[in-house]
C-alpha cells in the first residue's frame, strides 16, 4: 500500500506530485505529504494527516516553488496515521528527506543499533529508521549518498519503493525499489517517479519498470542511470505505456466505482477480444499455448488469490471441474504460504490479481516456485510484480480499475478463467464440441446481457433505498451462484460498512438461519438452472421466518416473484456463465447503499487497493 511519486525536471514539481498523488490515493489516504527543494535552495516538507486534499489546505499559502520533489500518500502500518508519521521523513541532521511503501522488517533492531549511536527518532515509522541508516553509513563510512543507499539496502529485510532527495543536491533523486513497485518515466529532459504509470500517463508514454534491488540514480539533464545494489551497471529498459488518461479519470461519474461498473459491458468483451471467434470455434489463449501439454496433463490446478480475486477463483474451480475434469483447490494466499503445503511440480497453479501486486498473493507464487509448480498469472496491471513472477499468463483487458471495490476487474477475470477453462477442456477433449461451440457463442452475448442488467439501475437504487439502514444481510447462492453470494457480501460490507455474509443456500440451515428476522435483507440468486428447486425451498425457509428475500432471478421467472419481496430479472445465459451477469446487480446494490449512507465509495475507511503488506 501507499503511493509515492517524484518528480525532477524543468516544470513545477508540485502540481505534478499533488495530481500524481490523487491519482495515487487508491492505495492508502490516512495521510499525505510532500518534499520539494525551493528555487532559493530551501528543502520545505509538508505533510498532513487526511486526504491529498487535506495537504492542500494546510500548504495553500506556504512555498511550494522548486522543479525537485517528492510526495507520499499513506496507508498506515507502523505508527497511527498523524502529521508526525506521514511521509517523507527526515535524516537525523534533516539533510536528507525520503518516502516509502512497504515494510521493513527489521526496523526494530536497525533502530536500537542507531539509537546506541545517538540517533533520536521522531516518528514510530519503520521508514525513518531507513534514512537514519542511510545517513549514518554516509558519514561514518565518508561515502558519497548513493553506495551508502546501497549499503543500507542490503541490510533491510523488508519490502521497499523509496525515494530519497538530498537538501544540499537539488539535481539528483535516488529511487531504490525491492518487492514493491515503481515505475519512471522519461520525459524530454525531465523525469517522473511512481508506483504506478497513473501519475505519469499524461506527460510521456515512455517507462521504465524498476526490478527488485535495482537503484535508480536520476540527475537533472542526465540520462537515466540503474545499478544493482550490489553496484553492478545495468541499462534501463524503456517500454512504451499502452495506459490512455482518459480511462484514469471519473469521465463525468460521481465515482470510479459507479463508472466502473458501467465499464463492464467493454471490459468483459475486451478481455474477450482477439481470443474468442465463435463462428470459428477458436480460442486463442496464448499464455495457455506455450504450456498446454502441461495443462492436459495437470492432476490438480492450485488457484492462489485474495479477496474478489479469490471469487474469482472459486468460479474457476466449478469451471475448471466442470468442461476440463481437473481437480481444482482455492486458496487463500495468505494462508496457502504459511502452512508448508504438498505442492508437486507437475501441479498448475493460477494466480489472480487486479493488481498484480498483493503481497501475500506474489508470496505465494515464489514458493509454489520454488517447489518447482507451473504458475500462470491471471493480472489485470500490465508489468506488474505478479505478471512479471509467473511462467506464464493471459491478461484481463479490464482497463484501470481505480475504485478500492473491485468491480470490472472481477467479470473481467471470470472472463479469462471461463476462456482459459474452455481452452483446456477442447484440449483435452473432455468437452464435446457441441456443447464447446454453444458456450462460446453464449460468451460473446454477456457483454449485451451486462447492458441490459445496467438498465436496471433505478430500480436496484430502489431497493437500496429500502434496505440501506439495515445492519446485517445475508448472501445466498449455490453452485455457481455462491462465490458471487460472497463477492455481493464483500462489496457491501467494504464499501458501506454493513455486516454481511455470503453463504452457500444450504448451509443456512446449519447456522445463519438464526439470525432470520424482519429485519434481515436475505439476498439470493435463484436463476434456472440445476438448483433452481433447491434455492426455492431455501427462500420459502426464509420467508417462513418473516426475512426480507431479494431476489435475481431469470427474466420471466414466476415462482420466486409470487414470494419475494423484490426480484431483479435478469436475460438468460448458460448456468455456467452467470456470475457474470448476476453479480452486476449486487454491486450497483452496494455502490448505492454506500452513497446513500454517506460513505466514501471510492475510498473506504481502512482499505487500500494493493495491499503490498502481508
Ligand atoms: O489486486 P488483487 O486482486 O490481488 O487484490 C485482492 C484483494 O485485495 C481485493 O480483491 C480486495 O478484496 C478488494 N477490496 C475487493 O473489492
């Protein structure tokens, strides 16, 4: 979590850190701060506890000249977030300032090393401790502050993207990046820090990613210099951004939330587009390709995810079973690295991430790597930490998701596993083409059957109205339906602070039917198909207790509207494919209970949109 941005060029680097920071603010906004040197030379820190917007208020009439600079948004993990531990944080003699995202480990012991000698520290960050260190080995090993970056880096177990600006060298930024990320790019004369392209899209289209343990030394009218922090020479990779600004902007939205979701009808068929040709019957999944005799021969595919991503991958697992006969188990990343699991080298393992960069998730993936398993990335952000950790991959073509609840990079990645599951079980022979050729027909509908559920939006924000004082829901699906029971009680409760549970339609009867009361909204999907019987006997249980039954339903359906209390009528697809088309309703449910209860939608309390901390 955290943004951090720099800037040194021949422009005014505030306003290019102030703007780069909102665009930033997804991954943390407890607190936000800058560090600029002066056109008269003076180094002038700002920082604020709050938003970006907050920082603005309190440096409204304070000097923010200088073509130098560097800015932080913060989500906090050491010390609470206050003035005092916003970033940057000084050096002990205050010549030296830095930013950080990340985790250094082992803080704690670098510290009392330093206090022993005379070190006095004014935050409880981790990240001070780091520039203390830098400066100390500066002066007492008489090093220029390059090698004492790198000689302090070396010490660090931890993850780090950091960026430090020396007072007395207005021409020179020292950025240095190990397991969380950063991007730089290269302008005409000028150069542009962050940890993603977001912040630079919009001044030049030219990047460069910066690998684990790389250094990047950045001087005014200079070319870009990196070296390892071993101090071997490496030359810099540029790429070219593929990103436009326009979709990094709310584009007339209330929210990034609300636009995303609108999105979904393009994202889905972008992650669809130049893969799926129906009239052919082509499926083109290329990440697939290059390891294809290993997926047939897969015994077991090991899906590793958090959160949406993780829904994501339990909608994986019934596909994969289902058309590809290959047992598949979900797991918790956070969970899976810590419990020394039996992972054999012939295994799959698919990693899921929107971001490319959720700490436990790229965890992860470098021991199922270790152990010698085939990992295949499922990554929304181009080049990111993940893509870059896996053999292989298919990307989902969501576009930037920018919102903290993830929305379109969820249909998006339940796009690429639905294609990729197809893919395998044609390969494998283990779908008829029949039945192969009508799901891929089917698939190029969604986009038009997402449309049509968007429709819909007034009428959901009806019921929202109805049930936004509610202080608990209940989820319910089966098959199919239940991982989007959970991904509909996860948006809730993240985004407008209800407590919500999703829950496979059966197993309510083995606990949460306790909580059954009037004032319980029970939200459910009973759409045709195998199941359908079933989870109307579940919703008569509910409704013999006096629970409020919401209901999405197959457009036309009769039976459950002659006992809900309301239903939403969704177009018809194929059992397998519907998470697709029923989760839309659930998020624009939550989008509109959290803007009615006066929640901050896009950023919700605590939350951050990478988590890059364990
Ligand atoms: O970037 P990732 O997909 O790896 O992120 C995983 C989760 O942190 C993420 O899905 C989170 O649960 C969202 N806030 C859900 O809306």
């Amino acid at each position: 979590m955290c943004g951090i941005v720099g800037y040194i060029g021949n422009r005014q680097a505030f306003p290019i850190l102030v703007k780069g920071l909102q665009r930033l603010e997804y991954r943390g906004y407890d607190s936000a701060g800058v560090a600029m040197i002066s056109d008269k030379g003076n180094l002038n820190v700002y920082k604020k506890k709050g938003k970006v917007s907050d920082l603005l208020d309190f440096s409204k009439d304070k000097d923010k000249s200088g073509t130098i600079g560097i800015g932080h948004t913060r989500w906090a993990t050491h010390g609470e977030p206050n003035d005092v531990n916003s970033h940057p944080h000084y050096s002990q003699t205050k010549d030296l300032v830095m930013i950080h995202n990340g985790i250094i480990e082992n803080y704690a012991s670098l510290k009392e090393g330093l206090e022993k000698r005379g070190h006095t520290f004014l935050s409880q960050t981790d990240t001070e401790v780091l520039i203390h260190l830098i400066e100390d080995i500066r002066k007492h090993e008489d090093i220029k502050l390059g090698y004492a970056l790198m000689a302090a880096l070396k010490q660090v177990i931890g993850a780090y993207a950091i960026v430090v600006l020396d007072k007395n060298d207005p021409d020179t930024l020292f950025a240095a990046k190990k397991g969380s990320p950063m991007v730089i790019g290269v302008g005409n004369n000028e150069f542009f820090i962050a940890s993603d392209a977001s912040p630079i899209v919009e001044y030049t289209k030219n990047v460069v990613y910066i690998e684990d343990e790389h250094v990047a030394i950045i001087r005014r009218g200079e070319e870009l210099k990196i070296r390892t922090i071993r101090d071997k020479e490496i030359t810099p990779y540029v790429q070219e951004l593929e990103m436009e600004l326009e979709a990094i902007e709310k584009g007339g939205y209330d929210h990034f939330m609300l636009k995303e979701i609108y999105e979904q009808p393009r994202s889905i068929f972008d992650s669809m587009r130049g893969r799926l040709n129906s009239e052919t019957g082509h499926l083109k999944m290329g990440g697939i390709e290059e390891h294809e005799t290993k997926f047939i021969n897969a015994k077991r595919i090991l899906v590793i995810a958090c959160g949406t991503s993780w829904h994501a991958g339990m909608v994986a697992e019934y596909l994969f079973e289902e058309y590809a006969r290959i047992p598949v188990e979900v797991e918790y990343a956070s969970e899976f690295r810590y419990r020394n699991p039996i992972i054999y080298s012939d295994d799959i393992v698919i990693a899921i991430s929107q971001s490319g960069e959720t700490a436990d998730t790229l965890a992860a993936i470098e021991l199922a790597k270790a152990k010698g398993a085939t990992i295949f990335g499922v990554c929304n952000v181009v080049g990111s930490s993940i893509a870059r950790a896996t053999h292989a991959g298919s990307y989902t073509h969501a576009g930037p998701e920018i919102g903290v609840a993830s929305t379109k990079a969820f249909t998006a990645q339940v796009t690429v596993l639905t294609l990729m599951a197809l893919h395998v079980a044609k390969a494998k022979g283990t779908i008829a083409e029949s039945r192969y050729r009508q799901l891929l027909y089917e698939m190029e509908t969604i986009p038009a059957k997402v449309e049509e559920v968007l429709k819909l939006n007034d009428s959901i924000k009806k019921i929202a109205a109805k049930y936004k004082d509610s202080s608990n829901a209940l989820y319910l699906g089966r098959g199919y339906s239940f991982p989007v029971a959970l991904e509909g009680a996860l948006k809730l409760k993240e985004i407008s602070y209800i407590h919500a549970e999703g829950y496979p339609a059966a197993e309510m009867k083995h606990g949460p039917i306790a909580l059954i009361d009037e004032a319980m909204p029970v939200f459910v999907i009973a759409t045709k198909g195998a199941n359908y019987e079933k989870v109307v006997s579940n919703i008569q249980e509910v409704k013999a207790r006096k629970g409020q039954i919401i209901a999405v339903v197959t457009a036309g359906d009769k039976d459950v509207k002659g006992m809900a209390d309301h239903v939403i009528e969704i177009p018809e697809t194929d059992e397998s494919l519907v998470p697709l088309v029923s989760v839309i309703p659930w998020q624009l449910l939550s989008y509109h209970i959290a803007v009615m209860r006066g929640c901050n939608v896009d950023q919700p309390r605590n939350l951050a949109k990478s988590v890059t901390v364990e």
